[in-house]
C-alpha cells in the first residue's frame, strides 16, 4: 500500500518508538485513548495492549479497509472503534481521553489548536511531530513564539525523544520528536479571557523582529507604555522575550 503524500502519510516502521509514547502517557486499562492517522496500526497495536479502549480515527479509505482487516477481533470485542472520517468533522463524544498520534507534519499546528482549546480537552497529548516543530514548542532556544504561548497557555510540553528519519516510510526529510503536553486545562484563562489573550499574542507576533510596544500600540500607545511601566517591562523588549506569565498580566492590565 503507497502512503499518500496529499494525506501527508510517513508509516512508523519500528514499534520502540510506540511505546515510548503509550508509556509517557501511561496508558492503563482504565484509559480511552484516541488516535489520529492510525496508518498501518504499528501505533494502534501498542494502544490496544494497554487501554481499555482506543478509538482511531483514519481519513483513507483504503487504509480504513486494512484496519479494518488487521484488528477485526479488536473490534469485534468493542475494544476499538474505527472512524472512517476526518478528525476535524469527527464529533467527540463526551469522554476522558488521552490523544495519542503521529500525526501529518502540515496539520500539527491545527491539530494542537483544535484539542487545546477544545471544550472537550484531552488529559494529555502525546505526538509525533517535526524535531523543529517540537523545539519550538518548548522554546529550546529560550524565545517564545505563537505556538509556544498557544500551547503553554494550556498546558506543559516536553520533549519526550528525538526519532530520526530512517524509522518511517517513506523516509522524510526531517527528523521527528515525540512530545508530550500534561497538566492540559483552561485555568490559565480563570482572570481573563481566552480570545482576547490570542488577540493581543498575534498583534505581538505581528512584526516580530521589531520590539514588542510599537506592535501593540494599537491598543493606544500611551495606556502600553504605562502598562509596561507597571509590569516592570522593558520598552525595548520583542514578543518573543516575554513569558506566558507576562502575556497574560498584559491582557489583565489591558481589559
């Protein structure tokens, strides 16, 4: 069976790296875990040995057909569940769940947009995405970016293990990284609100080599400057030098 490359499919070859993931989400018996692209079930056959119930979501109907083929017991027993559909469109019923993947490089962004600011948040999120990608998320080289803020306002990633290139097929160009992001909750919005924090972190990041108060003076030059003022931070700061924390002191101050 050929991936697809529009579908953004690169099959995990080696199932080390499977479980690496389950047991940093440490998926009991007790767990539903949902994943995304199944694939080849490489992934989906660790889940299954170690959850109570995994529901895959696959977007290719060729491979839904082979899924369906390879874990016909599985399902039988109502110990998967196998969605033929896109995740986007797919309606989460209301469960506790743990989100489990390797997912296509081109949708990480969205995915991890969608289920942390989803009403229905998992309790963690455990994928396989782009070293880079990863690395920006945790902000390994100390400066923040807008997907750094938009998943540390949610939650605490973590770089779990570097996976090189030569353990998927088709071989990307790129290595990967597994993440793990605990701790997923909306407490860091109790004292403001979420639309408006992403509002005023995307006006930031707007120009991001120029410093941070020119960028935000749109929401009135003189009330910035003092709201920098009080916070004790520097005019001469760029978006990419504040914390979560200072992001979210800002929208306090602002509204």
């Amino acid at each position: 069976m050929k991936a697809k490359k529009n579908l953004g499919q690169n099959f995990l070859t080696r199932d080390h790296y499977a479980i690496i993931m389950a047991e940093k989400a440490m998926v009991g018996q007790k767990d539903t875990v949902l994943e995304i692209g199944p694939g080849k079930g490489i992934l989906t056959a660790i889940l299954l040995k170690k959850a109570g119930h995994v529901i895959a979501v696959e977007k290719d109907p060729e491979l839904v057909v082979f899924l369906k083929e390879r874990f016909a017991n599985e399902i039988k027993k109502q110990k998967l569940t196998l969605v033929s559909g896109d995740i986007f469109t797919y309606h989460l019923p209301p469960i506790t769940y743990k989100l489990i993947a390797n997912i296509p490089y081109y949708i990480t962004g969205e995915i991890i947009r969608h289920f942390l600011s989803n009403d229905k948040q998992p309790q963690s999120l455990t994928l396989m995405v782009q070293k880079e990608v990863a690395e920006r998320i945790v902000a390994r080289n100390k400066k923040e970016s807008l997907l750094s803020l938009s998943v540390k306002a949610y939650g605490e990633p973590e770089i779990v293990a570097r996976v090189s290139a030569g353990n998927f097929f088709p071989k990307p160009k790129v290595d990967s990284a597994i993440i793990h992001i605990a701790g997923i909750s909306k407490n860091f919005f109790k004292k403001i609100d979420e639309k408006k924090f992403f509002e005023i972190i995307h006006v930031g990041f707007a120009h991001k080599r120029k410093m941070l108060l020119p960028n935000l003076s749109s929401f009135g030059k003189e009330k910035m400057e003092k709201i920098f003022d009080e916070l004790h931070i520097s005019k001469k700061v760029r978006a990419e030098d504040l914390t979560p924390q200072n992001w979210r002191e800002l929208t306090q101050m602002l509204y």
